[in-house]
C-alpha cells in the first residue's frame, strides 16, 4: 500500500496555488471543489 497516494487525483488550491489530493468526503462532488480547506475558502 506504500506510495498508494501518488495515484489519487489532485488539483490546485485556487488561494495558495497549493495541490490537494482527492478525499472520500469529496467523492460526491470533486467536480466543483477549488480550496484545500475551510481556511482557504472563508
């Protein structure tokens, strides 16, 4: 399972230009996520 995360997708953070991988919470919607984080989107 090592290096199991190189295989997600990822996009980029539209505030700090910052790549984020994919998560469970996301599975519904990734389509429409743009921020890393709450911090981020606030």
């Amino acid at each position: 399972m090592k290096g199991h995360k190189e295989k997600l997708d990822y996009k980029i953070c539209k505030k700090c230009n910052r790549a984020f991988s994919w998560r469970k919470k996301w599975e519904k919607n990734w389509d429409h996520v743009v921020y890393c984080s709450k911090k981020c989107k606030s």
